[in-house]
C-alpha cells in the first residue's frame, strides 16, 4: 500500500480514515441527528469527522444565527467530488446560515497558478455558475474573491488586517509543528484563509457567533491554526469555528479522484453521452471474471465504484440502495446492470443540470457585489 500523505498541498496514497482522526485529533461524525440525518451525505458518512460540531446542531435547533463558510480552489473542471461540498453548502443555507464563500485566488496564485484572469474565469464559470446552478442563492450569501473582499472599504481592511494581524501570535515553530518546512507563499496562503475563516465574526461582519467550516479532510491544518489564534486575540471575542470533514470521492477508476485526470472523474459539465462512456469503460467493477462466477460467487459492492457512487450521491433511497447492495453481492445483479442505475442516475442529472446552468448564466452578476 502507497504511504498515505494527507497535507492542505499534497494528498496521495490509499487514505485511513481512522488513523486521520487520531492523528488530527478529530471526532468521528456520528450525528444522525436532526436536520443532518435528512441529507445523504451526512446520513451516510460522506461527512465523516468533526471539531465542535455540537455549536451548530444548538445553532441549528435553537434558530440562531450562524455562519457557513468555505473556500474553493478555482482549477480544473468541476466535478461530482465538488458538487458533495455544493450540496453541503446549499443545505447549511437552507437551514439559515449566511454563506461566506471565498475563491482562493491568492492562494492559487502563491501556490499554483499566476494567471488571475484565467482563475477567475474558472471561478465563474466553473464553480459559481455550478453553485447557481445546483440551488445556491444570492440571499444570504457572500461570494467573494481573497483578491478582492469587498467595495466598502471599512470591510476589506478588516479581512487584510486580520490576516495581516494574525502573525503576531505564531512562532516559527509552530508553524513547523503544524506545516512542516513551509515556503513564504504557503505561509502567507494558510494566513489569509485563517482570515477567510475568522473574519466572519468581526464587528464589520457579523459579530461573534458560531461558524461551520466543511471542508476535505486535507485541510485540519489551517483549522487548526485558525482556532489557536482565535483565542490569542481576545479582542475580537472569536468563538472557536466549528469544522467538518469530507472523506475524498473515489475516482471511477478507484484510487483517487483528480482534476489532473479526466478520466477519473465525471464533470457536471461532460456530455450525457461521455458520462454513460467513462462509466461502462473505466468504472472500476467489483464484478467476477465470467457470469457464471458472478451468479455463483456474487460481486463485491465495497470495492465497486458504480456502487459506491450510488451509495455516496446517487441513490438517496435508503431502501433502494440496500437491496442494490444485496442483489449485488448474491450475484443476482451483474456488474453491467449496477453501471446502467448508475448512468440512468448520472444522465438524467446531467440533462437537468445542465439546462439549469444555461439559466444561471444570468444570474452570476448578482453574486458578485461583494
Ligand atoms: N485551501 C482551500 C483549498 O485548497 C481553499 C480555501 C481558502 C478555504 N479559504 C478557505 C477552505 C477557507 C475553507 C475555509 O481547497
């Protein structure tokens, strides 16, 4: 097995969840609780971890204000891997949360990609006409650019100052502790989204109050230097943000799913038709070599990619996917047969998606007043 790396610049290798919970000193997500129960991703461990997740289910319950914030990364295509943290976000902001949504174009362009007009037609294009797209609302959101926070002055200086701020209170060698060796760029990208995190709160924002932070469980680190300077600045009365954790989508091919490799992902924006190929030719199936061993032998779900689509994001019927599952794995369901639920899903997605992304078009400047 590959050693497993999972850091905020790099992810590789076969991941153990349970050791990343140990490791990161997080807490298993075992909430099927009301509202989060109702969504699939909670419900079935797509959100597998947390920090202070209580704060907001007593947000939640309690009709209290709070705040849902998180970044993207504008590369590449984006993907059903992207849409499990869309989904996300659009049900925090169906439960009330005001949305703060940060494109991380500093951070590309310290660590990545210096073309800005190329980041930002990605931002656009590909995420937020996505985002739109799958149900997000101007209401109550804020949509902004690290690059440029806000046209009222009073706000953007407060975002710059607290990630300006903010170095005060680290030394080196926590910031080796928690990045290892760590370049100038990286240092200043993981300064700024502590900002994206922490200035929710601050009085030119909203003031003080809970903060859910989903994001891929590659990014504990920067949470966990957001919370350690939240409370060495007593100032601004932070109440420490709350964080959950989304374990990876498999890539069709298994492994890992990557912008880098089309083929080991479906983008919301392929063809029906390229969706249906990539599914019946790279899915990676958990069926026997011949029919005949797979009557007799049966497939193997926990390996099969179709099916772990299915029970991730597909086939949100709890009774559905159980007896997929059982038919699967007593041979009664050929692997072909398990990949056509999986197309027939992923198509009839994608026609209305896509149909949906055509009208969003003209709704993209009203998310981008901030
Ligand atoms: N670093 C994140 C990524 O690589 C993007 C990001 C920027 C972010 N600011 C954030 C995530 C604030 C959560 C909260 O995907």
């Amino acid at each position: 097995m590959a050693e497993a790396l999972v850091t905020p610049w790099e992810v590789k290798g076969t991941i153990d969840y349970d050791r990343l919970i140990k490791e990161f000193g997080l807490k298993a997500f075992l909430a099927q609780t009301d509202p989060f129960d109702k969504n699939v991703l909670f419900r079935r461990g797509s959100v597998f971890a947390h920090r202070d997740f209580e704060r907001i289910i007593a947000a939640v319950r309690e009709k209290k204000p709070f705040v849902m914030m998180t970044g993207l990364m504008p590369s590449g295509k984006f993907h059903f891997g992207h849409k499990m943290v869309a989904d996300q976000i659009i049900f925090y902001q169906s439960l009330g949360a005001k949305v703060y949504l940060a494109v991380a174009d500093i951070e590309a362009y310290n660590t990545r990609i210096a073309d800005q007009a190329a980041l930002r037609k990605t931002a656009i294009e590909e995420y937020l006409m996505n985002y739109i797209a799958l149900g997000l609302k101007p209401k109550n959101c804020d949509f902004y650019f690290q690059s440029s926070r806000s046209k009222d002055g009073e706000k953007a200086s407060a975002y710059y100052r607290l990630a300006s701020m903010a170095s005060r209170h680290l030394t080196a060698n926590e910031v080796e502790a928690i990045y290892g060796d760590i370049t100038p760029g990286k240092l200043s990208s993981a300064l700024i989204q502590v900002s994206d995190i922490l200035h929710p709160q601050l009085p030119e924002f909203e003031g003080p109050c809970p903060v859910i932070v989903p994001v891929g469980a590659d990014q504990d680190p920067h949470l966990r230097l957001a919370r350690d300077i939240a409370a060495r600045m007593p100032q601004h009365k932070f109440i420490t943000p709350s964080s959950t954790y989304n374990r990876f989508m498999v890539g069709l091919k298994g492994g890992k799913m990557s912008s880098s490799d089309p083929l080991s992902y479906i983008a919301l924006t392929d063809t029906p038709e390229e969706a249906k190929k990539k599914i019946m030719k790279y899915a990676f199936s958990g069926g026997r070599e011949t029919i005949e061993e797979h009557r007799k032998l049966g497939g193997v779900p926990e390996i099969d990619v179709s099916y772990q689509w299915l029970f991730t994001q597909f086939e949100e019927d709890d009774k559905k996917i159980k007896k997929i599952y059982d038919d699967y794995k007593s041979g009664k369901l050929l692997s072909g047969e398990l990949k056509m639920i999986l197309v027939e899903k992923v198509t009839t997605f994608l026609e209305q998606h896509q149909k949906k992304r055509e009208k969003a078009k003209d709704k993209v400047e009203e998310f981008l007043k901030a």
